[in-house]
C-alpha cells in the first residue's frame, strides 16, 4: 500500500515561496494566474496492508513528523 501525503500552509499563513514562484512566473511573461501557494508531497510505500492500521500509521507520522499542524494542513490518499 502506498500513501501519497499532501501538506500546505494554512490559510492566512504568509507563503514567501509561493510568491517568489507567483513573481517568477510573472516575470516570464506567463499571465492568467492568481495566487500562487506551495507545499510538500510526499510519497511513502507503506508494508501495513489493512486499510485502518495503515490510516493510523499515516495519521501519526503527519502529526508527529511531517506537518507543523500549528502552521500547515495534511491530507493523504492510500493507494492499494
């Protein structure tokens, strides 16, 4: 099984990387883009193969690891 992890700032969280991508982007001429926000993905081969264990594991490494909950959300699919 297989986790695939999304982590984004918060909104209202300031996002000096976004906007140094959104500025960049701008200076290449490339318009019709609004607010530009970057994250994290991450991609974990998990050997758990029950569906809950494996939700568990996941839910522990993002809160304990992976994301900064005071400052950043998490969301994750499993993927067989």
């Amino acid at each position: 099984m297989k986790a695939l992890i999304r982590i984004t700032l918060k909104n209202g969280v300031l996002d000096p990387q976004g906007k140094a991508i959104e500025g960049a982007v701008r200076g290449l001429g490339i318009t019709g883009i609004g607010d530009v926000r970057q994250g994290k993905f991450i991609e974990v081969q998990l050997t758990e193969t029950d569906q809950s264990k494996a939700k568990q594991i996941v839910e522990q490494m993002c809160k304990d690891l992976l994301a900064n909950t005071v400052i950043e959300n998490y969301a994750y699919d499993l993927v067989p």
